[in-house]
C-alpha cells in the first residue's frame, strides 16, 4: 500500500494511493479536508467514493481503493458543490455511491 503525504487540517497527513486526485479535486473547490485513519487489507477490489452528511459544513467521506480503505472529514459550505465534484468521479471510473444525510434536518 503506497502512502503519500498531504498538508491539510489536522495532524494524520498519511493518504492511500488514489486518494490525492480526490484530494486536489477537494482543494480546488476550496475545501479543507482532515484525513482520517487508513484501514488495510479491505475486501474490496476497484476504486470507490461515499459521503455522509454531518450538518451543514461536514462531511465523513470513505474511499476504498484496492484493498485499502481511508475515512477523511471534509469541511465546506458549498456542500452541492462538494457533493457535485464528487458525482463527477464517476467519468474517471469512480464508483460513487449516493450521499447519506446524516444530518439533523434529514
């Protein structure tokens, strides 16, 4: 599992591979993103994006690539927008799976 380093919110700056086209994708919207905790040998095979919604700036977002699996917390206000970049990883072969709402409005 090959790691690389991002500077971004928080102290855990170790993400899985993959996850850094994600990433500049985030940084571009002007989205701070916190990773999270890698978790190996997952039994799951391509690539895949999932976002859960907190509240009206936070999401938990969970990618899977190979067999490696990241949890990261994602902080913006333009939340269609954040969730709308993430839809269009589908074109790059991403399986995007539908945003959970989390949240207490929901």
């Amino acid at each position: 599992m090959e790691k690389m380093h991002i500077n971004e919110r928080g102290s855990h700056t170790t993400v899985i591979e993959g996850s850094k086209d994600i990433l500049k994708l985030l940084k571009k919207a002007g989205v701070e993103v916190s990773p999270g905790v890698i978790e190996g040998n997952v039994k799951a095979k391509g690539k895949s994006v999932k976002l859960k919604k907190f509240n009206n700036e936070t999401f938990e977002m969970v990618v899977v690539v190979n067999s490696s699996k990241q949890t990261f917390k994602v902080y913006g206000n333009n939340q269609d927008g954040i969730s709308s970049a993430i839809r269009g990883l589908k074109a790059d072969g991403w399986n995007v799976l539908d945003t959970m709402d989390l949240s207490s409005g929901a």
